[in-house]
C-alpha cells in the first residue's frame, strides 16, 4: 500500500522513519550532521533530477544558513526535521492544486 504525504504528516511515528531515512541518505560520513559538502551534493542532484540549474555555493551556504539554527555550521537531524516537514507541506500542496 502506498503511504500518502498526508499520512505522513499526520503521523509522527511515520514522519520520523520518513526523516531519519532522508537524513541517513543524505548524512554520506555518518557523522549525524550535514555539512556543506554532503548539503550541496543533495541540492545538485535534486537540480539534475529537476532538470533545473544546479546550485551554486553561494546558495548552498543560503540554504546551509537558513537551516542552521544553533550556527554549528551544520545542519543536525533536529535541524532538518524542520525542512523535510516543509517540503511534505509543500508537496501537499501541490497535489491538492492538481
């Protein structure tokens, strides 16, 4: 059965395994935080997979900055919880204008 966004986000428990996958996927050193590196190796294959620009590093550290609530310079998993739930909503969003 296919799991939809809106379980997802309706359900906690879900929406942790969801998050830790995403972090683990992205977390390549296994070192519990992203850093710079292992964030634009992300963003560029999310460009290449959309067919979009890839991101510069300017943007990179944007991204890296805006995430980054406690300044460590890296993004820990608490940190990215917050961006998987807002690119859920989004995607929520967006199949609800479809």
């Amino acid at each position: 059965m296919l799991t939809s966004v809106n379980d997802i986000l309706s359900n906690e428990e879900l929406f942790e395994e969801v998050a830790k996958a995403a972090f683990s996927s992205v977390d390549t050193d296994g070192s519990g935080e992203i850093d710079a590196k292992e964030l634009g190796k992300v963003m560029q294959q999310l460009a290449s997979e959309t067919n979009t620009e890839e991101p510069s590093v300017e943007e990179v550290n944007e991204v890296l900055e805006a995430l980054d609530e406690d300044k460590s310079g890296k993004i820990s998993y608490k940190e990215f919880k917050v961006l998987i739930r807002e690119v859920l909503k989004n995607m929520l969003e967006e199949e609800s204008e479809e």
